[in-house]
C-alpha cells in the first residue's frame, strides 16, 4: 500500500511539475470555494475577517492566469521570430534569383536592341571563333590571325555585319553571297 502512495505522490509531482499553472490555479481555487464556504456558514459578520483571505486568492489566481499567458506569447513570438529568419533567408535566395534572371534578360534586351538599331552586339559568353580554323579571335576583329579568314561578312542591301557562314541578312532577309 504503501508503494502504491509513492507511485501515486510521484506521478502527481511530475504532473503538478509539468502544468505548474493549472495545478496552482487549482489549488487556488480549492482555497477560495473553502474560504467562500467559511464565510457563508460564519455569517456576515465573521466573513469580513476571512474577505481579504479570499480577495488574495482570486487576485493570486488572476496573477497567475496572467503569467501564463506572457509565457506563451512569449513562446509564441519564439515561434515568429523563426518563422521571419527563416522568411528572410527565402526571401534572400529569391532575390539572388532574380538578380541573375535580371541580369539574363537585361543582356537579351541589349542583344536585341542592338539588333533593332543596326549596331554589332559581339556575344559576351565566349569568344568568336573564326569558322574556318577554328582558332579564338579579338572581339571586333574583321579577319582571323591564324588563317586570315573574314569574320564578318556585310549584307550587299543594307551593309549590315554578318558572320561568315549567315545565308540571309537577320536585318533585311536579303541573301548574302557566299564567299569561296
């Protein structure tokens, strides 16, 4: 038996350990009805010497529903707080996103509207390769070093620069010679 009453003594203690509030705010109450019942068998007169006995267990009960309730807000605002860290660092990584995106299409628009006013845009990703040898060329140069080769060839219509192996001007559509 006796074991019984410890087994039961212990659990009682980690329960009143882990819902600290709800078993004070128990025995708080417990306190006021018996001090309520006190004052209302005594008669009016001997329950004004028991008033502030009960008035300080509703104002303990009230304290301790408001601990309570910081505790979580608290805790809540834990909660937030990595729900904005880990927003930010979203928010972080789509940015960069769209940095590179901007800056592909930036590149895509300079491309095309060079095109649009006539202007050479030479390709910034890698360098031009002469089509006949293969070898890496100067940007802006006209003829390979290695081979001597044209690297751009201008249409007969319009003297826009081509490269050398283009069948049709991309400005005009007029045919280009093909160079022997």
């Amino acid at each position: 038996m006796k074991r019984l009453f410890l087994k039961i003594g212990k659990a009682f203690m980690r329960f009143a350990l882990r819902h600290w509030a709800g078993t004070l705010i128990v025995i708080l109450l417990l306190l006021a009805a018996l001090t309520g019942f006190q004052m209302w068998r005594l008669g009016p007169v001997m329950a004004l010497s028991l008033f502030p006995q009960f008035v300080i267990c509703l104002i303990l009960i009230a304290g301790v529903i408001g601990i309570r309730r910081m505790m979580k807000a608290l805790s809540a605002k834990n909660v937030v707080e990595s729900g904005v860290a880990q927003g930010r660092t979203v928010l972080k990584s789509t940015a960069e996103e769209a940095k590179e995106t901007l800056a592909a299409l930036s590149a895509d628009m300079k491309r095309d509207l060079g095109r649009l006013v006539g202007a050479q845009v030479a390709p910034t990703a890698a360098p031009q390769r002469c089509p006949s040898c293969g070898r890496p060329s100067q940007p802006g140069a006209k003829f390979c070093e290695g081979c001597g080769a044209p690297l751009l060839v201008t249409c007969p219509r319009c003297a826009r620069a081509l490269r050398p192996e283009a069948r049709f001007c991309d400005a005009c559509g007029a045919p280009v010679r093909a160079r022997a």
